[in-house]
C-alpha cells in the first residue's frame, strides 16, 4: 500500500506542476487564461508513445474507444486529470483503522 500511496502522491506533485505551469503561462500571457490539456502536454513530451496509444486502442479494441472516451479525457486540463487520479490513489493506498468487535 506503502507503493500506492507514494505513486499517488508523485502523481499530485505532477499536476501541481502542472498547474503551476498554466498559471505561469496565464501570467506571462497578460491574464488571458492559458490552460493546457493533459493530452497537449502528453504530445509536448513525446508524441511518439501518445501515436502508439492511440493505434493501439484504435486497433486493439475499436476506433470508437478512442475518440468520445479517451480523447475527451485527453481534452481536459493536466492539472484537474493528475490531481484527481493523484487523490485517488493516495486515498486507495491510506492506513485503514484496525476494526476491533468484541461479543460477550
């Protein structure tokens, strides 16, 4: 769980660099909103993986996968993305209490 919880949090510090980088950006722009998408940024660090995703799904399941689910995923910010999976994960690797029942 120990593993979990570390991924979660690596993933949390992720998007708030993301975050940071739009807003960064929205200030560099003069206060126009500049938010970048977690498939932008995807295709930004190596397009080559983010082609052989989309070919695989495309080919492995069906072209229709690809497009309402994945891209829409892919269309929203990197931050809101990394961040909700980032909690998710830490919430899946927390300590849970020891559950203690004593019957008489």
């Amino acid at each position: 769980m120990i593993i979990i919880r570390t991924l979660g949090l690596w993933i949390l510090i992720l998007g708030f660099i993301a975050f940071v980088y739009d807003a960064t950006k929205t200030m560099a722009n003069n206060g126009s909103l500049s938010i970048t998408s977690l498939g932008g940024h995807w295709i930004n660090l190596h397009e080559q993986s983010f082609k052989f995703l989309e070919n695989l799904i495309s080919s492995m399941l069906h072209p229709i996968v690809w497009d309402p689910v994945f891209e829409s995923a892919l269309l929203l910010p990197a931050w809101l993305i990394l961040s909700l999976i980032g909690c998710w994960m830490y919430w899946i690797g927390r300590h849970r209490k020891k559950i203690e029942i004593y019957l008489n």
